[in-house]
C-alpha cells in the first residue's frame, strides 16, 4: 500500500502514479510507457481502478487517467492471489483512492525543480559544462467543506514547465558513456 504520506516524502521529480507502482515488488516498467508489468504479465494486462471505477483504455488496454501524485490518498497493487471481486486482469490490479475534502480546510504547494547549474559546475563532469535545461514541477491542492459534516470539496493543479528535455537524456547518457569508456 502506497499512502499519501509515502508520496509526499518521495524525493524525486515529478512523481506520475505510473512511476510510484514501480516500488511495489513484482512490478516493473521496462519500456518506460507508464503501463507495468506484473510478474511478467504483459503490460497492457492490468486493470486500473480509480475511486472504483475502472479507467483502463478498453482498446489499448492502457491506464486512461493521468492523475497528479498530489491528489492520491493511497495506491493499492495486488500483484497476486487475487479474490472475486479483482477480476478482468491477467496482470495486476491498481487501485486508486483519491483525496477529498474534510471538515477543515487544508492545502499544499510543491515545487520540484532539475536544473543544469546543479550538473555542471564542481561536478567534475567536463561534458556537462554546455549544456541548458530545466525542469520545474508545481503542483497545489485545496480542500475543505461545503456543509460541515456533509459536503466537501477537493481540488488539484498540475503544472509542467521544462526546455529541452531531450538535454536531460543527453546527460544520462554522457554519464554512461563516460563510465564505459574507463
């Protein structure tokens, strides 16, 4: 079970629940889609279930949500032994409970942020001296009560602003090649 709390202390950049699932054991992401694999069932052979309903793309067999990490209250994996009430999968079963409103209002701001000032300079990575990107992830949420006791409300905000993305691969794969190359 992955929980709020767990998300929020996770010290990565931007957190896609797709990403998160990857923690569970049995569950990976080879091809890097956001669809896992569990225990080497075909990615697109999971079923997603989002507050309870199912929100799996019936032709692709693909998640068809995208939820920001902010707005989850927890994840469930079932990755085997499931029961009768998890059918219509050969893979894993992903459960989904998001957050809402309660009797006080409450709220959050996040920054997550990759920059190349923090690769190139003192790094002792001579090819990263060139290069410029970056990468900032917001994300805010807001909740509280309509009618005490009765009604709520909850909402989320996600907000991507990156340049040159394609430089964050290029890093990664200097650095591979940089310790192949010794």
């Amino acid at each position: 079970m992955i929980n709020s709390d767990f998300i929020a202390g996770l010290p990565v950049l931007g957190t896609d629940y797709q990403d998160l699932l990857t923690l569970v054991p049995g569950v990976t992401d080879v091809n890097g889609t956001g669809n896992p694999n569990v225990h080497g069932a075909r990615d697109v052979d999971n079923l997603t279930l989002v507050n309870g309903f199912n929100t799996t793309d019936p032709v692709s067999g693909r998640y068809g949500q995208n939820l920001n990490a902010e707005s989850i209250e927890e994840i469930e994996v079932v990755t085997g032994g499931a029961g009768a009430g998890n059918s219509g999968a050969q893979g894993g079963f992903i459960k989904i409970l998001t957050k809402s409103g309660g009797n006080e209002l409450e709220g959050s701001f996040r920054v997550d942020m990759r920059d190349a000032s923090l690769d190139k300079h003192g790094s002792g990575k001579e090819a990263f001296q060139d290069l410029d990107f970056y990468r900032r992830i917001y994300s805010a949420t807001l909740g509280g009560p309509i009618v005490k006791d009765r009604f709520w409300y909850f909402a989320s905000a996600y907000w991507n602003d990156q340049e040159d993305v394609e430089t964050l691969q290029e890093v990664q794969r200097l650095t591979v090649l940089k310790y192949l190359r010794q």
